[in-house]
C-alpha cells in the first residue's frame, strides 16, 4: 500500500465516477489465470485482496485499483538449447540445412509443447484515481508498465482522457538550476543523491550517492556544463525521493512517524487498516505533488 515508485498522469478534464458503473466495468477485464497456451494474462483484482469483495475502492474521493498480471516462465537458454538440439538432429538426419522459416515453426512448435508445464509467475501493480484533483498515480518504476496498466483502464472505461503530469515541464532545466543555487522549492529540501550528465544524451555522466551536493565538486561539474538529470528531494522531512527529468519519481521512503499512524490498528481488521493505510498514502502523495508543481510554476 505504501507507493515506492510514482509515474503521475492528470485528467484533461473534470472527472466523476459512480462506484457501481465503475466497478462493472472492471469487471469486463477482471484477471483470469493463463490458460495452457497463454504466455501471459492481465487483467483487475480485487483491489484489498482476499481483504475485500471489490476491484475498486472507493475512499475519500480516490479510487484504488490493482492489476495483476502473470506469466509463464520459460528461460530463452532452455527454449535455445532444445532448439538447437533438433535442428543439428533434422541436418545431421537429413543432410540438409535448416532454413529461417523451418527454425521458427520448430521454435514455435516446442513452446506449444512446452507452456503446458511451464511455471507460472504473478505480480501486482496499484494506481490511485484522485477525483479532486484529476491525478492518476501509478506505483511504477517503469513507464511501459505504467501505461500498459493506464491502457487497460482505458479499455475497462472506454476513454481514459489522461497525459503525463511533467510533460510541459522541461524538469532538467529545473533540476539544474535547484542544484546550481541550492535552493529546493518552498517545503522541499535537497537531499544526498544526483546524477548529472553532459548535454549530449551519449555524454559522460556523472553519480552521486550519499554526498554533500553543495560541495565545489558539484559546482565545477555544472560550471563546465553537466545538466543534472536526477536529483535527491526531502520533502517536509516526511517523504524523502529522488525526482527525474523524465518527470517519475522514485526511491520513495516514508518517515517512521508516518508509518507508525496506523500501527494501533488490530490486525484482525485488516481492510481497516489497509483502508487507513490508503488514506494516509494518497493524502501524502496529494500533497506532495500539489507542492512540487507549485514549485514548478507555469509549464513552458
């Protein structure tokens, strides 16, 4: 329930969603195992688990929802290794080469065979809808996953009018000049971490961890031109992450005090407290947000 990850989307337009006819049409896309010769099934899950009934969960006006997707598991090296097998016993058997078009029908041919008895693995990927501000915030590292899981929203809902929330920002030039004068955004401090690069995208770059950014180590590599492409933020001394110029958010940790808010609550009322969790989480990353583009000012 706590977000680590953050890749943020906004709606182009004021949003409201009854909860029934939103979780009807989930249930158009609701998860289903692979069957044998599936590689891959996506789909929506009840959004609290075995904790609740429900794909989506309605709370203070955000709505949870949880993907989940799995995959067989069939390792490229074994798939390789049997491949290469029959084709040195057909050119060996035969006398005759094994052509492109043969190789692929045999490859397909073995993972028909195979899938059947491959291992099968799962994972989870939550997203918040925030009905008040217009945000959708996925917990993700990855923009693919992000927009694979905003993709099936998309179809559940039949539009799903969104873009990226950093988009018209150019968040290097920001990036740069916080650390170039050592000075965050109102509420924001900077932290330890940076990466900067030269302008040019194959140009050296350069890693910081756990190192005093105000140091003249970091003015000389700005002074000779090296843009700062990541950069280490505490925000309220309550939520510490490191901001990207591709405008995602990562490394999210929470302060002690935060976490221990809930922690009275019996574990034997779990919804409740997985309920508690997600009000505090999303309140948090409301916030924090509605700061940071604050600090951002006007996009470009």
């Amino acid at each position: 329930m706590w977000f680590s990850n953050l890749i943020c989307y906004q709606f182009k337009q004021d949003i409201s969603y009854d909860q029934a006819e939103f979780e009807k049409a989930l249930e158009q896309d609701q998860f289903r195992p692979c069957t044998s010769q599936e590689l891959s099934s996506f789909g929506w899950t009840n959004a609290f688990g075995k904790h609740a009934q429900t794909l989506a969960h309605f709370s203070q006006n955000c709505i949870l929802v949880c993907a989940k997707r799995e995959e067989k598991v069939l390792p490229a090296s074994v798939i390789n290794e049997m491949l290469a097998e029959k084709i040195e016993l057909i050119e060996r058997e035969e006398n005759r080469p094994v052509k492109k078009k043969e190789k692929d029908e045999l490859k397909e041919t073995l993972l028909t065979t195979l899938l059947p008895q491959a291992f099968k693995k799962s994972s989870l990927q939550f997203a918040f809808i925030d009905l008040d501000n217009g945000w959708v915030v996925v917990n993700s590292a990855s923009f693919n996953k992000a927009e694979e899981l905003l993709a099936l929203l998309r179809k559940s809902l039949g539009t799903l009018p969104v873009v990226p929330a950093f988009a018209n920002y150019d968040l290097t030039l920001h990036l740069t000049d916080w650390l170039a004068k050592f000075a965050a955004p109102e509420g924001f401090a900077i932290g330890l971490d940076a990466e900067l690069q030269e302008p040019d995208e194959s140009g050296a770059q350069v890693k910081f961890k756990q190192f005093d950014l105000s140091s003249d180590e970091i003015k000389q590599h700005l002074d000779n031109g090296k843009l700062v492409s990541k950069l280490a933020l505490d925000w309220q001394e309550r939520v510490k992450f490191l901001f990207q110029n591709d405008g995602s958010i990562k490394r999210m940790s929470y302060a002690e005090t935060l976490k221990e808010q809930n922690a009275d609550i019996p574990k034997e009322d779990m919804a409740v407290k997985l309920d508690a969790d997600f009000i505090l989480v999303s309140e948090e990353i409301k916030a924090l947000l509605a700061d940071l583009k604050q600090g951002l000012g006007e996009p470009e």
